[in-house]
C-alpha cells in the first residue's frame, strides 16, 4: 500500500496501522458528549470574571502563550496539556471562534479546549465562527459522488483525481488555508511522536473527516458553541451585527424566503435574548439535520443558498460572506461580518446600538476580521456601547512609528516573517459589577514585545474618556504601551487592579504613552502619542 496515497483516498479508505493509529489518537483528543442543549444567555454574580480570547486558528504556540498570562486560566502543573488546563473559581471563559486551520495545534488546541468545557460545563462557552462552520462541507463534498463538484464562489472545476487530491484543493482554494493539510500531518507525527514522513496522506485525510465524524474533536464543539452568548449587559459573536443581521433568523427550511430588513424602525421591537434563543434554535435543527443524514448525496456547496436541501445547508450558508450568484448578496450574518470599513473601524447604524442599549447591551465583544496587534476598542456615539474586537491574527503586517515625533522615514517595520504566536498575544477581562454591567481589561503583549493594556469602565478617569476614539487625522486609541524605553514600568500587576472581580478605584491611573493605530485593509500602522497630544488631536 502506497502510504502517500492512504488505498486511493477514499471517503474512510486505507487501513494502515500508522493511519489506524494516528486516527484513533486524533479521535481521543476530544470526545464531549453534551448533557444538555446549550442556552445562549446567562447571568454571573457581581465579581465574576470572563476571559475572552477569539481566533486561535489552531495556532499552538500562540494559545500557551495565551494560557500563560491569562489572568483566569492556568496549568496546574508543569505539564502544558488538557489535563492540567483550569479554569479559576468565579471567572467565566469564552472562546470566540475559529479554532482551526492556520496552525500546528488544530486537533490539540480543541482537545484542551473541549476538555475545558469538560471540566467546567457551565462556565465554558463556545462561539462558532466560518472556519468551524464550513468544516461541514467535508462530509458530503469528500464523497466519491461528489469530488468533480466545485463550489458556486470559485470558478474553476476541483481536482477529484482522488478524495485526497480533493481536500487539498478546498483546503487551499476554498477555505483560505493552503498550508492546514501539511499542518496537520506535522501535527499528527508531533502527537504520534514519530517523525512526519511516516504519516501518510491518507492519515492526514482520515483525520479530516474523524474529527467531523459522529463523537469527533470538531462536532463536539460545534454542538456546545453558540452564534450569539450573551452574559449579563455583554453581547459575543464572531463577528459583528448591522442593519441586516441585527434580529434576523434565517430560514428554517428551503421553503421559507426572508427579505432583507431596511427599516431602522423595526430594531425597537428586537428582544436580544429571544433572538439569540432562536439562532440557537436554529443552530441545533441544522445539526440535528445533518447528524439524521450523513450519507446524503446533496452537495451544498455547487450552488450554495438557503433554499439548497442539502442537510445544514442553511447553517453552512449564515457562515458564508456572500449568497450565491446571480445577485450575491451579503449574508445577513454575525458570523462573517466585521466593524471594519477598507480596515478602519466603523460604527453600527444608531438605531441598533439604541436598541442594544434598550435591552440592557453595553458591552460587545467579537473578533473575526484582524486589526493590528492589539485588541481594537469602538465607542459608539452619544450611546453607552463599547465594542471590543480581539482578533490580532495579522500582527506581522504591523508598521511602528519609530516615535510620536519620529520623522516619516524613521520606521521599524516587523519582520513579515513573524507569526503572530512568537509575540503577540492578548487577554479581553470583563469583570461584573453589582449593577449588572460589566467593566473591559484588555492586557498582553503587542508586535515589539512590549506590553499593553487597556482599561474601560466609569471612572476610570483618562482612559475612559480616549479609549476607542478617534483622532482628527484618523489615528484609532487602542490602550496604553507599558515600557521601560518610554519611561514607564515594565511589568503591569494586572492581579493590583483587581478585587473582587472588580477594578480598584485607588490602583486606576494607569500612567504610558497612548497605542495609536490607523489601518488600510490588514495592512496597520502603530504610533505613540503623549497625553498632551491627544486633548489636541481627538475628535
């Protein structure tokens, strides 16, 4: 038996012993059964802590380094593996996201993920994001029916020389991860603990479609994660909302047409917690339709829409960018949606965030599209509602000022050649108060190495007041740089600011030069400014 070619490639062929093996352990790393339907709103006790962190993408090394700062996770003991993962008494914890594709950890890092949730049901919370959900194209696209069928996105026909040829052709044409296949056979030797020449391509096939199999690593998590979560006056998606998206329930069946909803006036009448029920709702009937017929010979992906039969169809198409042709309209979704504009930030239409606040939403935490290397902050005008977006999978792309009042030409570029788990990593904290609100820590460690936080909240003095605003010259305040070189402390005692879940009032004047950022498309430029400066140049 070719061991490069796993007996033709075959949905389920091969039976080496090196691909039994490797399959078996991909398997046992993450098995959760769920003891109930998950439910997408809660309530913590004033003092909680939740920790948020969002687009992992199967990303080990930026993970531990996660893990290592967190100020609500932590090993318990030397050994960095789901056995030893914890979670703290009184804290929450939420992951935002994407777990796979552009990494050397996508089996181990939902391994510890879902042996978190495991250890702590109730506490543990999953949001799904478009590279979890379109995991679900590989049951019926990788089937010998179907592997000269493209996608309706694409215009060219798929490799179906073999199924194997086939996942890499999707793997790179179709999901963005052109490396995710060679990922994961290093992934699989690591795991084995053998050298990677000897797993095959058919053991990197296999464990495609093991971990997507009934009791797999990746239907398990797609069964506990939500669309949307919301706790307490905190609202998490993947992505973000906008006047289509907000309060919209997508067909429950092939039949059903809903029309896109261009009336602000209708937002009054959004009850945030019944919606997030529904697209839960809704979430569980696609799976259930997909786990009733596995062997289907529907192939969602040729053309694509929600009135395609194909089970899960309609799951699979809330987490598409766009509807099918002719008219390829934006998908009325959370999931495949930013703040973003050409890369800047950009705020929710009025009417949304007045409703947010109507039903008690002031807080509202994402990831999803990258911006920079630190978490990005949005004050919404004349409303209570801060947004939050935590994804910093393109810190390499960032451009540093080499200071405030540097010349244009004096600029430290970082290395493209960086991943982003070498330095960067950051923490979102949301610390419930006794009113039911929450106040926001971001705090981690930014491109240069350097450290970083920032603070929101009442009374938090000057950092209330700038964080998520925006300068006259388009320059976004992101949070404060913690450094020796610009004359402030090297080390943040995060645990200092902290009591009781809450901030202290005494410990709040946090003193560094400000993060400036300004953004075109992934491309993002850094700078330092002053106090002084900013009450000259903030809009």
């Amino acid at each position: 038996e070719d061991k490069n070619n796993g007996g033709g490639g075959k949905v389920g062929g091969g039976s080496s012993p090196m691909r039994r093996s490797a399959t078996c352990l991909a398997r046992a790393f993450g098995t959760v059964t769920p003891t109930s339907h998950p439910t997408a709103s809660k309530s913590v006790k004033p003092g909680a802590r939740i920790g948020f962190v969002t687009d992992v993408e199967g990303n080990l090394s930026f993970w531990r380094r996660y893990v290592a700062q967190s100020q609500i996770l932590y090993w318990e003991d030397s050994e960095e593996c789901s056995e030893s993962l914890r979670l703290r008494d009184g804290c929450e914890f939420v992951y935002g996201g994407d777990t796979v594709d552009r990494g050397l950890g996508d089996l181990r890092v939902k391994h510890e993920l879902l042996a978190l949730k495991r250890r702590y049901p109730d506490r543990v919370h999953f949001i799904l994001g478009n590279r979890d959900i379109n995991k679900l194209r590989l049951l019926s696209e990788l089937q010998p029916h179907a592997l000269d069928k493209g996608v309706y996105w694409v215009n060219e026909a798929p490799d179906s020389s073999s199924a194997i040829a086939k996942l890499k052709w999707m793997l790179t044409r179709t999901m963005g991860c052109p490396h995710t296949f060679e990922y994961r056979r290093l992934e699989l030797a690591q795991m084995s603990q053998i050298d990677s020449k000897r797993i095959g391509d058919g053991d990197v096939f296999d464990s495609f479609l093991d971990m997507v199999s009934e009791g797999g690593s990746h239907w398990e998590y797609l069964q506990h994660a939500h669309l949307a979560l919301r706790i307490n006056d905190t609202l998490f998606i993947h992505g973000a909302i906008d006047h289509e998206s907000y309060g919209y329930i997508p067909p429950s069946s092939p039949d059903e047409v809903r029309q896109p909803n261009s009336d602000p006036n209708s937002f009054v009448d959004v009850d945030v917690i019944e919606w997030t029920q529904k697209l839960e709702q809704f979430k569980l009937k696609e799976l259930e339709d997909v786990d009733s017929n596995r062997r289907s010979e529907s192939v969602w992906g040729m053309e694509g829409g929600y009135e395609n039969r194909a089970p899960g169809g309609r799951l699979m198409q809330y987490g598409m960018g766009r509807c099918p042709p002719p008219k390829r309209l934006r998908t009325r979704s959370v999931v495949y949606n930013d703040f973003l504009e050409k890369g800047c930030p950009k705020y929710p239409d009025g009417s949304i965030c007045a409703s947010l606040g109507e039903n008690g939403i002031r807080r509202l935490v994402s990831g999803h599209k990258p911006h920079g290397d630190a978490p990005l902050f949005i004050r919404c005008p004349k409303t209570d509602l801060m947004i939050c977006t935590g994804d910093t999978s393109y810190s390499s792309n960032v451009i540093w000022d080499g200071s405030a009042d540097s010349a244009e030409d004096n600029q430290i570029q970082i290395s493209e050649n960086m991943f982003r788990g070498d330095v960067c990593t950051n923490e979102i904290l949301l610390m419930a108060d006794e009113y039911g609100g929450t106040n926001i820590v971001a705090h981690g460690t930014v491109s240069t190495g350097e450290k970083f936080v920032a603070i929101t909240g009442e009374d938090m003095g000057n950092d209330n007041t700038w964080l998520g605003r925006a300068t006259t010259d388009g320059w976004w305040i992101k949070g404060r740089i913690l450094s020796p070189s610009r004359g402030n402390t090297s080390d943040f005692p995060l645990q200092d600011f902290l009591v009781d879940g809450g901030l202290k009032d005494s410990k709040l004047r946090v003193t560094g030069d400000w993060l400036l950022t300004k953004s075109e498309g992934f491309n993002v430029r850094n700078r330092i400014a002053g106090e002084d400066e900013l009450d000259s140049i903030v809009a």
